[in-house]
C-alpha cells in the first residue's frame, strides 16, 4: 500500500510538473471584476426582446393535449428572475473555480461567501434596482434579492405574468395528466435583455425523486435473508428466469452500513478516527422524515459511538419573505434514504435535512418553479451565512424538460455552490439513457429522444453519481464475497465486490451471458416468448448521457476512453443503487416499519441512484475530515476536477498507451488485484434499457413516435391499442442492437454507463492528500 502510494505522488507530481502553464500558474482574478451598467437605456414596455427557449414547446403538440388559460387570479408564487452575468463576469468566475482546483494556483481554496460570489460575478446594484423596479411597476412583489445577485424571489397571479412576460399562462392536459406552463418564449423590456435570462417558474414540470419503490421485508434467519412481505412481482409469473425477488414470499438480500463500509475500502480510515467528524452534509428534500428514524437506524447499527448529529431545518432566504415552507409529507422514503446512507458512510458527520415544501400551508403551490421546494431548499442552503460543507441532491428529470431560464438557474445555483467550497453531489437518474422515466418506460409521448441526461447533475460544478450492482449472484459467486452465516447487522460483505451497471431490463448482457444467452438481444427475445404480454420490459438502470446544453469542462477530457464529444457527460462516478432482478437492497428504518432488535418486524428496503448520491457524499465527509487533519481546508468544493486528476493516473490520459493499473484496476478482479487502487473500473454491461413506441387508441387518441430505440417485439395492449418494444440506442433510426450502437456500454476507463466507477475510501484518501500537498502525518 505504501509503495503504491509513493507511486502515485509522483505521477501525479509529474502530471503537474508536465501540464501547461495556462492551467497551473494561472493569473489572479480581479476581486471586483469591474464593468459599467449593462441597462443604460430606460425600460419601456413598448420596445421588447424575446428570450429564446423559454417555454416547453413540446407541450402543444403533445398526443391528445388540451389546454386552456390559467385563471388570471391563479397566485404563482416564489418564482425567480434569473439574471445573467455579463460574458467577460461568466468567464471571470469559470477562470476563478479553475483556479481555486488547481493545487498550483495562489488562489487554490480560496472560496468565497455568497457576498463575495454576488460582488464579483452577479449583476451590478444599479442594474438590480432596474429590474426590481420593472417588475414592482408590473405589480408583482419582490420578495427577496439574493446575495448572490444572480436571482431575485418574486410572487404574482397568473395575469400579471401573462401581461408582464407577453405570454400566456395555460393548464395542458394529456394521458400524462395536467401541467401549468406558459404558451410561448417570454418577452421583456429591451433595455433588461442584457442582464436577464429569463423566469424560473413558468412551469411545475418538477425534478423527482431518483428512488425505488421500496419494498417491505422481514428477515428470516432459517432463510439467511429477508421474505419480501407485501410487494408485488415485478415481471410476469410466466417468466421461467430469476427476475422476480420482488414478489411476495421471495427472499431478498439487504445490506447494511457494514457492508458498504468494507466494499467501499471505509473501514480501515474509520479506525483511525476518520468519520466525517466535524464535517456538514445537507441533503436538500422536499419532504421530511421523522426525526426518530435515524435514530433508530443509527441504534440498529451500532453508529452512535462515532458521534453524528441529526438536525432538520427550513432554510430561510437570506432576506425577506420565506419561500420555505414546511412539507405535507413527514415521512418520506426519499428523504429517509438519503439522511440515513450518508451516515453509513460518514457516521460521525452532523446530517441536515435541509427541505422546503412544494406547496404552502394553505395547499397552495409555494412555488411553481420547475426544481419545486428542492431548489429553494438548494439555493437558500448556499446563500446562507452559515453553509454545509458538503449538498447531496437525490431528484432529476431530463434536460428536455428544462426551459433555458431554469437550466440557467441551476447551473448558476451549482458554480456559486463550487465557489463557496460545497462539494455537491447529484444522482444521475434511475431510468437508464433518460432522466425523465424514473419508475416508467422510456418513450417519445412528448417528441424527446431516448437519451435525455438529468439537468439537475450535468452542470459541470457538480460530481454527478450513477448507479451500480453487485455481480456476484449473476457470476455464481457469492460464497467468495459474503460470509455463509449473514450477520444482517454487522454486514456479511467480506471484501470489495466485483460491479457491474446497474440495469434491470433484459438489456443487462451480464445477465444474459449468465443464463447462456449470445447477447441481451437474444435475452429480450426470450422474454417474449416467456412473456408475450411483455409486462417484464423496463427501464430502469443507472442514468448517464451526454449533455445537450452544457460543454465539456477541461478536466473531464484528461482520462482514458472520455466521450470524444462536446458535450458534459455523466455520471462522474458510481456507487451500488440495485440490482437485477431486485435481489439487493439497503436497508431502511422507517416510522412505519422500524428497525427491531433482530430485525424481528418488518423493514423498508431501498434503492436507486438516490442512495447512490449521499453515500458518495459521505465518501466526501470522510476525505475533507482527512484533509482537515492535516491543517488544510477541509471545503474542497467540486469533487470531480480531483477525482478524474487521480483516475488518469490510474487509468491513463486520453492519448498515449494505457498503464498496467488500468487492468489491475478492473472491478472484475474482485479481492485480487485492486486492494490498492484508488477506482474500481466497471467494464462489463451496459444501461441500455428497454424503450416503446405506440399506436393510437381505438378512440382515436394519437400514438407516438420513439427514436433512438431499436424494435424487436410488437404487442398490444388491453386497451386495444398497439406497442412496440425495444431498446436504447445512440442510432436515431437504428436497424441492428450491438455493441457498437447500444446506448451505453461499460468499457475500460471512462464510461457513461458508470464513470469511472466506484472507490476505495481508504486510498482515494492518501491520493488526494498528495493531490493537496498535505503535509504529513504528526509523528
């Protein structure tokens, strides 16, 4: 280990030492980033600029879609004015992050509070009071200017938008049920057209919750595992393959914190003190939790001697009116998740379910903006005085759902979050190639293609987390993996386990090849025959796509196999989030079903790239605590400029022979091999799920169109109208499924199915410290 770690010091000294000047040394960024007024004309009603792309044209041509005007008095509550930093302050503030990542640079770690973020990069005061004084003339009210200077909270009705923004705020109403959003692009003053982007909160498309339905367990000792109780099968009884553990009466595996912690390389830094002691995780929710619950799963697992603290709070803007309501739904699997798994990974951290409700007290929408109460909760969280060091956010829908003013919003959100120092993680997506699925089928209803990533995590300020299984049930080799006698609360994981993708559609090629199938192609076909209803397709597995808004950011191009695209790719990396055929689970403790001595009652179990995400942020609990120990800044703010500057030294850059430790680090080694490796690198399976199109309803309701996906089965359903199945491709209009036009396939390196897959704690530790040039170890 200690020579593996020398090893490693030096590459990547010499990476640094090899870089180009503009990316090491690099110039100092003017602390004010000085400029004049960009609105120095006066704001006039009569002469207007329209804001591209601010309106979800898909809704109107949507099948069978109806709408009619929102009523004029209909409040719309909380919505943000999203202003935009003048190009040369946009390129001040990416060149300063830059900067603040690179050990080399004198203004490495420097990170700024929200006031500094709003002097150097938002828009100007005299600007502001511009703007603010348009809209008040409009008669909306100014609830709040954040101190970021990049977004100003104001409330109206739907008639004072439609007049204000020469829109027209209507309901939609299709199949998919019933949506509020304006008709067409927004137009403003063209004396503000310089400094504002556009509304956030048009639309309630909002982000979901990346989570599995949870199942509902009780563990059987004569059985060695947990008896599913009351969930339903997941694919049809005529199906003579294992896909099926969800049904009643099946026994499923549920790991616990042990577990994760000796997969994932934790154990032997939790020895030496390292628990993300001292160290703030939010996960940002739009719903609570009872507060009984983690205790109860802190209890159950024996975490309370490493000192964690639970809080839940209603983050505040930073002035003015609240925008933060509390949440009908109080106990919310979501929520429990993801407070719960970031404390099995960093048990002596202090966890802060930051959550905002969508709707105030009165049910009312407390805000219409696309994010809901999970931004609110975001946005106030990095506004704050007092700031978590580390945000997880387990909610996603796809780009394609995004109007521009709330991409823009987001993106924004997340750079000042990476300047303050805030590590944010965000899950990638639990339905495959596209975001927007989570729970249902890939399909073209609204006119979106198959590959749709999720715009809450492809800012390129954010870590963005997919999901991974465990293959040792589907290789036949669990007995080299998991103790005979499981020990359901210290964990019966013996070692790192070989992962694979997450995917639990016939798309999976690893379970294919383990049932003696040629391909998944031939796998899916099989499912056909077994089940002509074709109830068993799906789509869910862990997300990762390219980005169709943002680009590429530098560091993501310096590893083996990067996408040779444009565009920012996810995930960044991965961690277990389910499992084929629903045999592996986490478990949960619930106010419903809570943890028992012995587990003698029922529990929840869970999973999804929801779980992914906090327990990648508890990974980064442990590292800043580490680093903190060695008298650094323990903020590190974006994790991922670091974690692919370590991966290439492991896995190569993007030109050149790869090194021997891209091999040594394959996760099909298991326990031998990559002991010493600070990645895990998945390289067989894919993501790509099934997808369907349709044809049109007996009724006469219109059927739609699904591109990206290759056909190989036809049904129909039993409302008499006919389907086609298929799976995901990178081909628009695909004729053949193969490894060459899949939509994705794990492969060494980089890849979009996993990234550059899941870590060793332990080691990922002693890399970054050589990474920050931490000084060593008190004697």
């Amino acid at each position: 280990m200690k020579q593996s770690y020398f090893i490693l010091t030096a590459s990547i000294a010499a990476a640094l030492a090899g870089a180009p000047a503009a990316l090491l040394a690099q110039p100092v960024a003017s602390s004010g980033t000085a400029e004049a007024p960009r609105v120095t004309q006066a704001v006039s009603n009569s002469s207007l600029f329209t804001i591209p792309k601010t309106h979800l044209g898909f809704l109107g041509t949507a099948k069978g879609s109806t709408n009619a005007p929102l009523a004029g008095t209909f409040a719309m509550n909380h919505m943000q004015l999203v202003l935009k930093p003048s190009v040369e302050r946009q390129a001040a503030m990416e060149q300063l992050i830059a900067n603040q990542h690179n050990p080399k640079s004198p203004q490495f770690q420097k990170w700024l509070t929200p006031e500094q973020f709003g002097e150097q990069f938002g828009v100007l005061d005299s600007d502001i009071a511009a703007v603010t004084s348009w809209l008040t003339a409009q008669g909306f009210t100014v609830n709040n200017v954040y101190p970021n200077k990049t977004q100003i909270d104001f409330s109206g009705t739907a008639a004072q938008v439609s007049q204000a923004f020469h829109t027209q705020e209507n309901l939609f109403t299709n199949k998919q049920g019933t949506h509020l959003s304006n008709t067409s692009d927004i137009s403003i003053p063209a004396a503000l057209k310089s400094v504002v982007a556009g509304v956030m909160g048009l639309n309630d498309f909002r982000a979901s919750a990346l989570l599995k339905e949870t199942k509902i367990a009780q563990w059987d000792a004569s059985k060695k595992g947990f008896v599913a109780k009351d969930a339903a099968p997941t694919t049809s009884k005529k199906i003579g393959l294992a896909v099926n553990y969800g049904a009643p009466g099946t026994i499923m595996r549920g790991l616990a914190p042990n577990d994760m912690a000796t997969m994932y390389g934790i154990k032997t830094i939790r020895a030496n003190g390292v628990t993300g002691k001292g160290i703030t995780i939010a996960v940002v929710e739009d719903n609570d939790m009872v507060a009984s619950d983690w205790t109860n799963f802190v209890s159950t697992f024996n975490l309370g001697q490493y000192g964690g603290t639970f809080s839940e709070v209603r983050p505040a803007p930073p002035s003015g009116a609240t925008n933060c309501y509390a949440p009908f739904q109080h106990d919310n699997g979501e929520t429990i998740l993801d407070a719960e798994w970031a404390t099995a990974i960093a048990p002596g951290a202090n966890i802060e379910v930051a959550s905002c409700g969508d709707y105030d007290p009165d049910f009312n929408p407390a805000t219409s903006n696309s994010f809901g109460g999970v931004f609110i909760a975001s946005t106030n969280v990095i506004n704050a005085a007092t700031r978590p060091d580390v945000i997880s956010a387990s909610y996603g829908y796809g780009e394609f759902h995004t109007d521009s003013a709330s991409k823009t919003a987001i993106d924004l959100m997340w750079a000042q979050a990476d300047a303050e120092g805030i590590s944010v993680f965000v899950a990638a997506g639990d339905s495959g190639t596209s975001a927007d699925f989570n729970g249902n089928i890939i399909n073209g209803y609204y006119g979106n293609t198959t590959i749709d990533a999720n715009a809450l995590a492809t800012s390129p300020h954010v870590t963005s987390v997919g999901g991974t299984d465990l293959a040792d049930i589907l290789d036949g080799t669990t007995s080299q993996y998991f103790a005979a006698a499981p020990s359901v609360v210290g964990g019966s994981a013996l070692s790192y386990v070989p992962e694979i993708p997450w995917n639990q559609s016939c798309g999976n090629g690893v379970a294919a090849t383990s049932w003696g199938f040629s391909s998944a192609l031939a796998l899916c076909q099989e499912f056909v025959v077994k089940d002509p209803t074709l109830y068993s397709i799906s789509s869910e597995a862990g997300g990762g796509g390219p980005s169709t808004v943002d680009a590429k950011p530098t560091w993501q191009r310096q590893v083996f196999n990067a996408a040779k695209d444009t565009s920012r790719d996810i995930p960044d990396v991965a961690m277990f989030a389910g499992s084929f055929g629903q045999y592996t689970w986490v478990i949960t403790c619930t106010n419903f079903d809570p943890c028992a001595p012995g587990f003698t009652g029922q529990v929840a179990l869970s999973a999804g790239t929801s779980l992914a995400s906090p327990m990648f942020a508890g990974i980064q609990a442990l590292m800043d605590q580490g680093l903190a120990a060695r008298g650094l800044p323990a903020d590190q703010g974006n994790a991922a400029p670091t974690l692919y500057a370590l991966a290439a030294q492991e896995y190569g850059g993007p030109t050149g022979p790869a090194p021997a430790s891209l091999a040594a680090c394959n996760a099909n080694n298991g326990i031998n091999g990559t002991s010493s490796c600070v990645f895990h690198n998945i390289t067989r399976g894919s993501n790509s799920t099934n997808c369907r199109q349709q044809g049109a309803y007996p009724e006469g309701f219109g059927g739609y169109v699904t591109p990206n996906c290759y056909f190989y089965a036809s049904g129909e359903s039993q409302y008499g109208f006919e389907f086609q199945v298929g799976l995901t491709t990178t081909d628009a209009a695909p004729t053949s499924y193969g490894v060459s036009n899949k939509a994705f396939g794990a492969q060494p390196g980089w890849s979009f199915t996993s990234g550059l897959g899941s870590v060793n704690a332990t080691n990922l530790l002693m890399a970054w410290r050589a990474f920050v040039n931490a000084p060593p170890a008190a004697p």
